[in-house]
C-alpha cells in the first residue's frame, strides 16, 4: 500500500456538502444533510451536538471508515470519492488518528506496546518506536506505568495511552469521539488537558466531537449540529 503524498498547507480537513441518510423501517433518515467544514493545520476544533446528532456519523465520514456519503471529503488536499479502499486506507494509515469513548487497548500488551504496536506499518526500527511511545507516554504523565497492562491502569490512565496511540503516527488529523465520556469530570478534566497540550504540542490538527461545553470552550473553535446542519 503506497503512501500518498500530500502538500503541508492544504487543509487538512474540507467537507463540501456532504450528506448521509439510512432507510429504517421504509423511512428515510437523513443524518447528515449538506456539512461544510474545513480544518485547518495545526487547529483544534470542538464538534458540539446532542446524542444522536449524527457527531459520530461525521467523524466516520472524515476518518474514511464507511462508504454511502454524498458530497466531497477531501483529507488533506486528497478527493477521497476518487480513492479506492487501498488508498482510503492509506490515507488513514498516513494521515489520521483516532481516540474514541472507550479505550478499545490491547489487554496482552502493556502500556508502551499498545503505543509500539500501531508504528509497526511505518518500518522504523524497534528501538525508534519504542523511543516515540516512551516519548508520547511519559508527556502524559505515564513514564512510572510504562509496562503495566490496561487491567493495571485506572480508566484515565487507560484513556491517555489511547491518546498516545492514536498520535504515535504522527497524524496530521486527529478525530476524538467523547474521548473523556467515560470518566468522571475531575479525571476528564485533566486527560483532556493533556490531550490538548500533547497534540498542540505535536502540531497537528484535532476535531473533538463532544456535547461537554466547558471542555469545548478550551479548543481553537466551536462548531455545532443540529438535525444533520452544521453552524
């Protein structure tokens, strides 16, 4: 799967009328109904909606994890309709990482494997990841817990080595979907503060779809759906 190379000031993220809809029951439900939306490098911007807004359906939409979406997703400068599954891959692989509500580590790893793992398709050397997963771990405040298993590590601790995984690429686009849901709020206070320090602090750009206020407040821009539009 070859990589594919991309120009460092394009937007990273640009959706032009992008549109979803499902059939239920012989009804027809539009989930997303015409989003535009461009990320730019380097920013971190909060997706703002209720439960079942359609948050979720958006971030599969840029991340390129399900087909049936009408419109244009470009990531980074790349027309994603003119890829195939090979290439959307690819740009996956290349491009973006994820972080998701539950932590989804692997539970027979420890903490700097789970980091490791993910780096194995870049072809660096063993001693070169494991430096990068010390390197991202320990930024998180996890240097002492390195080679503890996730069944050692409490929900918050879990859920920053989910954050160092999904960086350990170094992504251009990182897609955060309620990824403090599952903590209770002085804990997801502060992973979120060390995932907005670690990935301003690895320049790339971030969406955090959440229906928290507070913690949208502390990102670059705030931007809202509601039944399928975004404002």
């Amino acid at each position: 799967m070859n990589k594919i190379d991309v120009s460092p000031t394009d937007a990273v993220v640009r959706l032009t009328d992008v549109t979803r809809s499902f059939e239920q029951g012989g009804v027809r439900i539009d989930v997303l109904r015409g989003v535009n939306l461009t990320v730019r490098p380097g920013e971190i911007v909060a997706l703002l909606g209720p439960s079942g807004s359609g948050k979720s359906t958006m971030l599969q939409a840029i991340g390129l994890l399900e087909g049936g979406f009408g419109g244009r997703i470009e990531i980074a400068g790349i027309d994603a309709s003119k890829l195939g599954k090979d290439q959307r891959a690819a740009v996956r692989r290349d491009h973006i990482g994820f972080v998701y509500q539950f932590h989804h580590l692997l539970p027979d790893f420890n903490a700097i494997e789970n980091v490791v793992l993910p780096q194995l398709i870049t072809g660096k050397p063993r001693a070169a990841r494991e430096e990068r997963a010390r390197e991202l771990l320990e930024a998180l405040g996890l240097g002492q817990r390195l080679d503890h298993r996730p069944s050692k590590l409490s929900g918050g601790e879990q859920q920053r080595v989910a954050v160092a995984r999904a960086l350990a690429n170094r992504p251009r686009m990182v897609l955060a979907d309620e990824p403090t849901g599952n903590l209770d709020e002085a804990t997801a206070d502060r992973v979120f503060a060390q995932f907005l320090q670690l990935v301003r602090g690895e320049g790339s750009a971030a969406l955090v779809a959440t229906h928290n206020e507070r913690l949208a407040a502390a990102m670059d821009r705030v931007v809202r759906l509601h039944d399928g539009v975004l404002t």
